[in-house]
C-alpha cells in the first residue's frame, strides 16, 4: 500500500507535455468552451446524471466545478476559462433542477458556520435562563437592588513607573 505512490522526481523522468492538462488548451474561447459543456449538458444522459447527483446531495458549486476541472484534465480549455464560464453553467444546471421540481444546495451558504452560530446562541440563552432562575430561588429580593462593590483596578507598573520618572524634553522627545 505504501508503495502505490509515485516517487519523488518521477514526474521528471516521463515524457514532457505527456498529460493532455500539460498542453496548450483546445479551446481559447470562454463562448466555445461555454457551448461546448452547454452541448455535453443537453445529453439526455449527462444531464440525468448531474441531476443525480443534486438529489444525492451533492451542491451545484461542487458539481459544476467538477465538470469544469475534467475539462481541464483532458484539455479542453484552460482553468481561467472555466472561471468565467462557470457562473453560466452554474445557472444553467439550476434552472434543470427548478424545472425538475428537485431540491438542491447551491453551495454558496456556510452550513457548519450557521449551525455554530444557532448552538452558540442557544448556549446563551440557556445560560441566561438558568442564572434568572438560580438568582430567584437563591437570592432574596433586597440583595437583588443592591449594588455590588467594585474595587478600582491597580495601575500596571509601566504607568506607576512612567509616572514617576521625569519626561524627556527636546527635538527629538516623544510626545
């Protein structure tokens, strides 16, 4: 198992512009590169496949960047060519799935950062409720009014030190 991986500097001994990626791209065009996908995609089969994958799960962002990195792979056009195509093929592959009536993620939303954000927002609502409640059960009411005594904080030793030395006078003092 540890041996099924390329060793090092074995990229360097293969025959140069071997890949199809490692040459010139075929197409240049953004709008031949756009009609060429938008052509694969009215495949009855490509297109029942890239809606199998939206109903397993998978988002539209992932799967049009899929398609956009095989053609990159073998050639087809080039990586900065797929960056300005893929917001028309993005589309393109959503209104197929709106058409279909199939539920689908766009990709674009952070689901992991949202569900941080409620469990955060229910942790404090949590904790505020049972302070609430633990003040009204163990505190009686007159002690609730009072103000608790704040003590002043201490200055740091910088401040006492900078206060006590005398300040540098002249051109180049610090102000």
């Amino acid at each position: 198992m540890q041996f099924d991986r390329p060793i090092p500097g074995q990229s360097l001994t293969s025959t140069p512009k071997g890949a199809p990626y490692e040459r010139p791209p075929e197409i240049n065009d953004p709008m031949e590169a756009l009609e060429m996908h938008l052509d694969n995609l009215d495949n009855p089969k490509a297109i029942k496949e890239a809606m199998f994958f939206l109903e397993m799960g998978v988002d539209v962002v992932t799967l049009v960047e899929g398609i956009l990195r095989n053609a990159v792979m073998q050639g087809n056009h080039s990586i900065d060519v797929s960056l300005i195509i893929a917001p028309v093929i993005h589309e393109y592959i959503k209104g197929y799935a709106d058409s279909l009536d199939i539920e689908y993620e766009e990709g674009f939303e952070d689901r992991d950062q949202e569900e941080r954000i409620s469990y955060a927002r229910n942790e404090l609502l949590a904790r505020k409720v049972l302070s609430k409640v633990n003040m009204q059960e163990d505190t009686p009411k007159d002690m609730l009014e009072e103000k608790p005594d704040v003590e002043e904080p201490m200055p740091m030793m910088d401040q006492v030190e900078e206060n006590n030395m005398e300040k540098p006078q002249g051109l180049m003092a610090r102000i």
